[in-house]
C-alpha cells in the first residue's frame, strides 16, 4: 500500500472546525503531537513538554482557538526555518511563508526568493532540514570570479 503524502492527509483527514478546535485537541508538532490545554493564568500561548497552553477561557469558539493555535504555529514554523536557513547558508536568504492548500512544501521565486508551506512545521525536523536544504540548494549562485570589476 502505498503512502499517502504528508499534504495529501492533512486536506483528507481535516475535521469540520467545531470538532478539531477544543481544549484536549490533538495537534500535529514537529512530527508529533502536542494536546491543547485552554488555559486562563497565561498571557500568550506556551509548550511545556507535550501540551500547548492556549490563554483562552474555556467557552472560546472554535475559530478563537484555530486562530491562536494556529498563530502559535506559525511562531514556532518562522523559528525553526530560520535556524534551518542560519545551518544550511551563509545568510541573505529571503522567504516568507506560503498560505497555499495545494502544492510543495517550499518553492523559488524569480526573484530569488522562497517560500515555504507554514503547515511544515508538522513535519518531523529532519523532514524540514531537508525541504530548506532542497530549496537552498534550489537558489541560483552567484557567480564566482577573479575578476572584481565583474562584480560591480
């Protein structure tokens, strides 16, 4: 049997809102998952170990806590992409993030730009090293010469 991609499950295997945003929620992190714990003593949204304490009360809709969950996330995927970029570069690499529900984890852009998918952050951290070392390896290279008056 062959598997499914890590895209292809998250738009087969979503739940309506109401059902998958609720304290005790499963959430897939880094290749696991952490357990929602709506909280009210916090002031922002902190992991201890293998929950996620949201500061939302316990009567919050499901879209408040897609909302901070998912703002969370993308804290979290910016992090890590960064630190994957500072291992894997020598700097001056610009991305952003991707919205997109259909495509790749990362893509280039003409003007030497990347973009990489925020639901990575799911995805095991080997699994992210090498999306940003495909992409990285992907960028055009400046060209390299003995000539300094061909830079300028």
């Amino acid at each position: 049997m062959k598997a499914r991609s890590p895209q292809t499950s998250l738009r087969l295997d979503a739940a309506p809102p109401s059902v998958r945003w609720h304290d005790g929620a499963r959430l897939a992190f880094l290749g696991g998952e952490l357990v929602l714990k709506l909280v009210t003593d916090r002031k922002a949204a902190i992991r201890e170990g293998e929950l996620l304490h949201l500061p939302l009360p316990p009567a919050a809709s499901a879209r408040q806590i897609q909302d901070g969950v998912e703002s969370w996330l993308r804290q979290e995927a910016a992090q890590v992409i960064d630190a994957c970029i500072g291992r894997q570069s020598a700097g001056g690499v610009r991305w952003a993030f991707s919205f997109a529900a259909k495509g790749g984890w990362a893509h280039n852009h003409a003007d030497g730009s990347l973009r990489f998918n925020w639901r990575l952050i799911e995805q095991p951290a080997q699994v992210i090293e090498a999306v940003v070392g495909r992409a990285i390896s992907s960028l055009p290279q400046p060209a390299v010469t003995n000539d300094l008056w061909a830079l300028a």
